[in-house]
C-alpha cells in the first residue's frame, strides 16, 4: 500500500464494502473521517487521499462529488469513471494546448515528443 496514511488502505476498503457498497449508499468523506476519528478540519481530505494511493494501488475505490463507495459491478462504477474523466478532461485539455503552443513558438521537437509520449521528463 502507499504510503503512511491516517487511514489505513485495507480499514478503508473494508469499511467501503461493508458500509458503503453500491453508489446508492455511498459516504461522504466528512462521514468516512468521522468513522475513523479524524479530527479537524482535513479529515474529507485525508480520506481523499488515501481513496487516491488505492486507486493508484489498483483498488477500485469509487469517489463521486458527494462521497466514496464501492462498486457493485461495472454499471455501478459508471458514475465515478465519469466524474474521473470530468477531473482529467481539463488537465488533459491544457498539457495539449500546452505542447501544440510549445510546438508553435520553439518549433516541432520530435525526439522530445517521442520522450513526452513515453514518459520520461528529462
């Protein structure tokens, strides 16, 4: 698992599948934080983060504006593949405006661009 979270990935995700499983009964991160005893005002973002390192971890933890859940099935998951795709549109929108205006000032880089596609930042 990530990092060292205030909640522990595996409490979550058990807490999730009993509490909170299927979109209809998802939580709220406020809710979640209560759970858990997370006191102050960074409790909704504590849980976000952890939800965060366990969908990096591979854990299909559904988070949608109003809360987190998780999926009944793939139907289930719907509403959080969209708000995700909601949350990436505009980054993805902006890394693209960014490289056709780098591309236009400084002119075509292919080999850098080929390293962009690949991942490698230096």
């Amino acid at each position: 698992m990530s990092r060292n979270l205030v909640i522990p990935g595996y409490d979550l995700i058990q807490y999730l599948k009993i509490h909170a499983s299927g979109y209809a009964n998802r939580k709220s991160g406020q809710e979640i934080a209560d759970r858990f005893r997370i006191i102050g005002d960074n409790g909704s973002r504590r849980v976000r983060e952890t939800a965060h390192a366990l969908k990096r971890d591979h854990y299909p933890v559904c988070s949608v504006e109003d809360g987190y859940y998780w999926p009944l099935d793939h139907e289930d998951a719907k509403p959080a593949i969209h708000h995700l795709k909601k949350l990436f549109q505009p980054l993805r929108e902006a890394y693209e405006g960014f490289l056709s205006g780098l591309d236009d000032e400084l002119g075509a880089e292919p080999l850098f661009d080929e390293r962009l596609r690949r991942g490698e930042t230096r």
